[in-house]
C-alpha cells in the first residue's frame, strides 16, 4: 500500500496543502541556530518565487563544526519548520551515499541512496533511490533523460568551445568559482503506477513537487541531498 503523505505545515508563505507546489534549496552562509548554541542554519527551503527574505518552508540545521557537509564525509542534520518552526525530520548518513530519514519522533521514515553515474565501461545516468518504510516499492530519479543526454553528446563540441570561452573570461576577471560544465541535471523521482512526486528542473533550479504521492519531510531531504551535491 502506497503510504498517504501528509500536509506541508502553515507558515509565513505555507503552500497550498495537499496541491502541487514548487520549492527551492538555497545553501546559506551558516548562521546561528536560534536557542541552539551547537548547531546551525545553513540552508533554507523556500517556495519558488517568493522574495529571499520572506518566510521560508524549511529551515536546514547541521552540528556546528569546522567539518562540512560533502559525499565523501557526510554529517548528520535536521530539518524544521511549520508553525512553531519545530523538529520535521532529521537525516542521518549511514554509508557512503547512504541516508536514513527519521520523523521527529525519530520513526523511520526513508532511505535515500545514490548510484554515482559514469561512462565506462557502459555509461549509466545518477541515480536517486528513496525506499519509503512502509511502502514495498521505491521511488527512483535518474539525472537527465536519455535524449537530453544523446543529444549533449551530439552538441559537446559546442559546449566545449562555450566552456573554454568562459573559462578564460573568468581568468580575465579572476573569478572562476563557477566555471563547471554540468550535463543534464533535470530528475524525476516516481513509483510505477503513481506518477511523478518530485521534478527537479536543472534550467531554473526548481523542484516541482507533489504532495499526493509522496510526504513532505521525505521530499525536502532528498531536495537537500540533491542540492547540496551541486551546491557544496
């Protein structure tokens, strides 16, 4: 039985519960933790469009450390929000590009893996998996589409060429902090049978999400795991 997902908590900009929505993660320059003396804000989770210093659905925390989030030395965190900005969830790695997603009551809730992509000896895209606890079958996100990638094959020496030409602007102006050359990044998590709950759209940054197929808290760590591998 697919598990019945539960309403996005009201909050100074809340969506529409139970309708799709669209959120952003941004990674913010780490700030205090509220009464949390040993922990941090490093993240929000906002809806798409709204003004950067509105009220967001989500706030990311994580320990206070010298020791940054990354793939290779993951850290535990916790996400809140809702109306008295309390406990959702918290997301704890237990393998390498593996996480457990607990409830504020700390009940499983997921388990978020993901499959590096490569190109040898046959290429295979990055693949998200989310087994959900109570649900037999998992969603699962591939990075881009078979055409989308076909056809940045077909068109890399262009990309090439445009990747050159900015990184020698960057040297000019000695900022080459952003000079990555992605390929297609757009991901679509879903069940068979169920459709679609979460869309990521690279172009825009945004992930389009459906709360009928799948729980909030679930969705907003598998944005964050997906946002902090190319934000971080």
């Amino acid at each position: 039985m697919h598990p019945q997902p539960q309403e996005q908590p009201a909050t100074g900009s809340s969506a529409p519960a139970q309708t799709r929505y669209a959120f952003v993660v941004k990674a913010n320059n780490p700030v205090p933790g509220g009464a949390r003396h040993d922990a941090e804000i490093s993240s929000t989770i906002q809806l798409a469009g709204a003004p950067s210093a509105g009220a967001s659905l989500a706030e990311v925390f994580e320990q206070r450390t010298t020791e940054r989030w990354s793939r290779r030395s993951p850290v535990p965190f916790w996400i809140h929000g809702g109306r008295e900005g309390g406990l959702m969830c918290s997301v704890q790695p237990v393998g390498p590009d593996v996480y457990d997603v607990y409830a504020a009551d700390g009940a499983p809730m997921a388990r978020v893996t993901r499959r590096a992509g490569r190109v040898l000896p046959w290429p295979r895209r990055i693949r998200w998996t989310v087994q959900l606890s109570d649900a037999p079958r998992p969603l699962t996100g591939k990075s881009g589409s078979w055409y989308s990638w076909l056809l940045y094959a077909v068109s890399s020496p262009l990309w090439l060429l445009f990747f050159l030409c900015v990184l020698v602007y960057s040297l000019i102006e000695g900022d080459t902090s952003d000079t990555s050359l992605d390929g297609p990044t757009r991901t679509r998590w879903r069940t068979a049978g169920y459709g679609t709950a979460l869309d990521y759209r690279g172009i825009n940054k945004v992930y389009q999400f459906e709360p009928r197929h799948l729980d909030f808290r679930v969705a907003y760590a598998q944005a964050v795991l997906h946002a902090w591998e190319r934000l971080r």
